[in-house]
C-alpha cells in the first residue's frame, strides 16, 4: 500500500504522563492510565512519494514548517527505517478540535499518523507494536492508539513501553474550554524543567507509581467514585510539582481554578464530578454518566462545556474519504 488514512481521537490522563526517562525512545518515568475521547479527532492521509526530494506536511490546510514539520519527518525516519525504505511522504491532516482549546491534541496526532503512515509504508503491526510506535512522537499518543480506558505501562525498554486497554466502568467527561490561548511553555519544555528544578519531582515519580496502582484496583471494582478521588487529588500533584519549577511555570488560570471549585460544590449537592487539568488552563470533568447533563450545564457559565464519551482507538478508515 503507498496510501492510507487513519482517525484517532484525544486522550484525558486520569494518571498522569509527566517526565521522561529516556527523551529519545520517550519513556515514562512512571505508568499512566487515560480515557480515550470521542470527539475532537484527527485524520491524516499518508502517501508514500517515491520520487520526492522531502517530506511534505499539511494541517488544517496550510503547509507546516519549523518543529512541527520537523518532528513528523523524524517520527517517518522511525518507520522508513523498519520498512527499508528512503521514501518521502506527503502528509495531510486535519483536527476537528477548536483552535486554541489544548484539545488538537499531539496524542491524537501521532495516533492517526502512526497507524496511517505504518500502513502506507507497507508494515502490518498489531495494537501493542502500533502504541510502541506512537509513542516516539509524542508519549501520550501512546494511549490513544487504544480505545476508551488505557494504562500506559512504563516499561524499561522500546518493547516494554506501550499501552492496552483495562476494564472499567461507564464514564463521561465535560471539557471546560476557559481560555483558547496558546500555552505560553510547551508540555515538553516544562516536563524537562520539572524534572531538572522541580523539588517535588522524586515525590511525583513515587505518588504516580502509587496513585497508578490504586486506580487500575479502582478501575477494575467499577469503583467510579475512588477513580475520580484519584484523578482529581493526582492533577493537582502534577500542578503542584509544575507550579515548583525554577523558574515556576503555572499553567492553571483564576477561571481554571473556579471550575474546581465548583465541582467540588456540585459534589457537595450530589453531582458526582471530578476535575482534572492537562498543561493548560482548560479543565476536564469526569462524570458519573447520570449526572453528565446536570454537570454540563451547571458549568456552562464558567466556559465552553461539551460533554463527551469513550471513544475509538486509532482506525484505517478509506483513504478516498468515501
Ligand atoms: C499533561 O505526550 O504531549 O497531557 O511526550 O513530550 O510529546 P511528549 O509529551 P505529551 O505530554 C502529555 C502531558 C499531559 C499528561 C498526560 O497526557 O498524561
């Protein structure tokens, strides 16, 4: 095959992925558990150009340039090099996220181009090698190759690295879009700073180990409650290890803050919510699915709030758009 497309959706970590062991295969100083979305998604067409001089990348219809373009083409040299091939592609993608919401996510991304440009380049891989794969371009793209509940295991290697799906009860979630600006330090950029200044960081590592066990206990007893504890109490270690930075880095804004606080009051009133934030100002709600609507509305006045479900892992869908 020298063309094919795929679709992959954004992932909320409930277990946080935050700092790297290994910067160049991307491993994780420890595991991390998501739920894959439905909504927000990315389709990318590779086709592979034989008689091309470069590899070309287009999103949301203009041409990429610069550390976006550059890290495709590094993310096709992995897969050139496992099928033998010197052959350029022409990459197109489009997210349907809303510009500006943390939401066009590189998780979704990498996701889609993986299982798109590993099928153009002619490899047959299954799920766990395609998750392996994902992961050398952005880590958390590793849990969206996998649909719904995903733990991301650590591992210690390549092969040991990747993600596959665990059992757990029906949840929902509420993104609370606070604020569309761009996030003024890249996930990336503050990862390695955490790591390098954060005098939490040891602790991070150690509690992410602990709150990672206990939610794949939680997830397992379909205890929703106990999973939401964990989420919530763990997104704020993150932010808490993040905010210690030198210098500190904050990426929660007064109106994040709010959104918290209100999911706490909603919980007090029986709404079953809890909040989580990624590296941005925009705040996740999970929910009880019975009491999503209530939810999403009651946040409704403190930002853009869409209620989403489970979604799909990374498919091939035709690459014709038919
Ligand atoms: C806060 O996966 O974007 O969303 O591996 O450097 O590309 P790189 O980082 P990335 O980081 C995601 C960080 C997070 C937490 C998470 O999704 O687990």
């Amino acid at each position: 095959m020298t063309i094919a497309a795929a679709r992959a959706f954004p992932n909320i970590a409930l277990v946080k992925y935050w700092g790297k062991r290994d910067e160049d295969l991307i491993l994780p100083v420890a595991g991390s558990l998501s739920l894959t979305l439905d909504a927000f998604a990315t389709t990318t067409s590779v086709q592979v150009m034989p008689s091309a001089e470069a590899d070309a990348f287009e999103l949301n219809g203009s041409t990429a340039t610069g550390e976006a373009a550059r890290r495709v083409s590094t993310f096709l040299d992995h897969i050139r090099a496992r099928a033998g091939s010197a052959a350029r592609a022409r990459v197109t993608s489009t997210n349907e996220a809303p510009t500006g919401a943390g939401l066009a996510s590189s998780a979704a991304g990498f996701a889609a181009l993986a299982t798109a440009a590993s099928a153009a380049y002619g490899l047959d891989l299954d799920r766990r090698e395609l998750s392996r794969l994902a992961r050398r371009g952005s880590g958390s793209a590793a849990r969206s190759i996998v649909p719904e509940v995903a733990v991301w295991h650590a591992g210690h290697d390549d092969h040991s690295s990747f993600a596959e799906p665990v059992d757990a009860p029906d949840m929902q979630m509420v993104i609370v879009t606070v604020d569309t600006a761009q996030k003024t330090v890249s996930s990336r950029e503050a990862m390695r700073r955490t790591a390098a200044t954060s005098p939490y960081f040891p602790a991070w590592i150690s509690s992410t180990e602990q709150s990672l066990a206990e939610m794949v206990d939680a997830c397992a007893a379909g205890d929703f409650t106990r999973i939401g504890e964990i989420a919530e109490s763990h997104a704020l270690r993150m932010h808490g290890a993040i905010e210690a930075c030198d210098p500190p880095i904050r990426y929660l804004a007064p109106r994040s803050v709010a959104v918290f606080d209100a999911v706490a009051s909603l919980r007090a009133q029986g709404v079953e919510g809890y909040a989580t934030a990624d590296a941005g100002p925009n705040v996740a709600v999970l929910v009880r699915p019975e009491h999503a609507e209530r939810l999403r509305d009651s946040l409704a006045e403190l930002g853009e709030a869409r209620l989403v479900g489970p979604g799909a892992g990374a498919t091939l869908i035709d690459p014709s758009g038919g």
